[in-house]
C-alpha cells in the first residue's frame, strides 16, 4: 500500500493502529519480533477531533452497505472525521491485505485472498449513492498477481465511469515493480488523475519502503506522460522520517524531471511501536517554506501542511490542478 494517509493518530476513531485486527489476527506478524520504538507526543497542531456528526456516519453506512474497504480506516487517516462528513471516502480496492512490510504503514500484511470480481460494480454504486464529483480509488500492494492489480484498476474506473459519469477519477496504485504492460493497462483505462507516491528520499528507502526502489517509482510516473501527455500526474512523500530539507528538495527535482503536476507533502505519524519512529515533528511554517519551493519549481499544484494526505481535499484540489493547467496554457499562447 501506497501514501503518507496510512498513518494514525492517537485519538484515531477508527482504533486502526491496533496491533491485531477483530479476528484476533496480527496486523503485521514481520514486525511482532521487533523491538518497541518509543511512541513522540503529538503537537497540538496534529491533533484532531473524533467524528461524530450524521454525515459520517451516513458515509460509514455506505461503505459497510457496499462491502468496501477504505484507506480512510485501514491506515487510520486522521482526516476521516473531517473527510467523511462530507461523504468523501477513499475507495482501497482488491482487499484489506498488503503482500509488502513497509515500517510506516498500518496496513495489514500477509497472504491476500483472491479479487473479489464484483467490487468494481460495488464501488461504482458506492460513488454514485456518494454522489461524488471527484473519487480516490487506491490499493492495497498485490505482488501475487501476475499484473499486480492492474486490470482490476482499469474495471474499478471503467464500472464508476457507467455508474458515475460526471465523477472525475483518481488512482493512487502501487509501483507495479517487475510487471510488464500493468502501467499501460491503467493508463489505457483514463483515469483523470494518476498518483503513485514516492514517500520518502531514496536514502531512507531500505529502513523505509524495502520493498519498492526509488528510482523505479520515479520512472513510473515519467511514463505515465510518455503514455498520455495531458493525464494529471501526483506524488506525495512524508516528512518526519529522518530525512534533510536538502533531500526533500532533491526530491522535488526529481519529481519535476519526471514532469510530475501535483505535490503533496505531509507529517509522518508512527501507527504503532513496531513501526518507524517519528524522527521529528515538523513546524507548519516548515511546510509552507516547502510549499513556496515546490511552486517556484514548476509544479502546478502543491498541498504542504502537517495533516495533508494523498487524498485530502482531493476533489478541491483537482479544480485548482486543472485550472492551474489552462491558466499555463493560456499565458503560452
């Protein structure tokens, strides 16, 4: 699974970050052997409130009616309240399982079941009783499959394009690492917007995301524009790792060369004491620095602040990208 929207809070309503899931089953049995790492007070300016409002739990209804699965819970977003009381829910397609270990993320880990051949159908109709302008359909890693998820993306978009025709779609897939034609299945079914989040600096990549290769992600997304030059591009890396602001903007860079439109940067929160430890928790103001380099580096839309995620504001955002989009344009011609 991919996205800095997989961390928890301490207040997380969801209870995701819990070790073990309903069942009784490790969340995360490579970790179990582990030493605890020591859990940092949160700031006050991470903190959030626990949804309680109607329009939540008329989210949550839809969710559980349509048997879907969210990153929203999974990963313990603390945006949920805020999130899904405006019915924005983040679609986590192709099961609750991961088949990599990465030290930051709460999803849980192991051996997936097959694809279910009927969610698509469901998470069309979940977007269309949202009544959604603009959905996130994300994944978990599925490295058992021989196109490692790719062709059940492309359904999932094709079945919200049937049931949903005015929703402006985004994915959020895994690096499809060693799986030949699986970006192109994808591209080919035209999503709106295509992410794919490096998450962090490449020299934190083996203590961090020891399944994934840096590089690799990057060249992911220089091939999405090789593929199709006018889809929306969008990545994301989390702050609070251990990284340097210097390897931050290498990173930008990187991104831009890589023709990449939209940044998202947020802080990373450790879901339990068998995952990474917070290295530090970064000041908002040290955000908005980020921010403002990240636009005078070229790209075309930048969300910078300690709760952003992939997903957050998604929909709002999206207008501001496209806008952006025809206001280059214009000032070309």
């Amino acid at each position: 699974m991919t996205t800095a929207e997989r961390q928890a809070t301490e207040n997380d309503p969801s209870r995701a970050a819990k070790t073990k899931d309903l069942s009784g089953k490790v969340r995360h049995p490579e970790k179990a052997h582990k030493p605890d790492n020591p859990v940092a007070r949160k700031p006050d300016w991470i903190r959030v409130k626990a949804p309680t409002s109607r329009e939540y739990q008329d989210t949550k209804k839809v969710v559980r009616n349509n048997k879907l699965h969210t990153v929203c819970e999974e990963a313990g977003c603390p945006n949920i309240g805020e999130c899904w009381a405006k019915g924005h829910a983040t679609m986590m397609i192709m099961g609750e399982t991961c088949t990599r270990a990465c030290s930051f993320c709460n999803v849980s880990t192991g051996k997936p079941e097959a694809l279910d051949p009927f969610e698509p159908a469901r998470v069309g109709d979940a977007v269309a009783q949202l009544g959604l302008q603009h959905v996130v359909i994300t994944s978990v890693d599925r490295d058992d499959l021989d196109d490692g998820g790719a062709e059940h993306f492309a359904r999932v978009i094709r079945a919200i394009r049937h049931q949903a025709p005015g929703t402006t779609i985004e994915v959020l897939t895994p690096d499809f690492l060693r799986k030949d034609n699986a970006l192109e299945t994808v591209v080919a079914a035209k999503p709106d917007v295509f992410n794919h989040n490096l998450e962090t600096v490449p020299r934190l990549y083996i203590p961090v995301r020891p399944g994934a290769r840096y590089y690799a992600s990057l060249r992911l997304l220089d091939r999405v524009k090789e593929l199709d030059p006018t889809m929306f591009t969008k990545s994301g890396i989390m702050a609070g790792l251990g990284e340097t602001k210097e390897e931050i903007l290498q990173v930008m860079d990187d991104l831009r060369s890589a023709r990449v439109d939209f940044l998202t940067i947020g802080q990373y929160l450790q879901p339990t004491r068998k995952h990474h430890p917070v290295d530090r928790f970064v000041p908002p103001d040290e955000f908005k620095t980020y921010e403002k380099r990240a636009f005078n580096k070229g790209f075309l839309m930048v969300s910078a602040s300690p709760l952003t995620r992939s997903s957050y504001h998604a929909g709002e955002d999206f207008e501001r990208l496209r806008a952006a989009r025809e206001a280059q344009q214009a000032a070309a011609q």
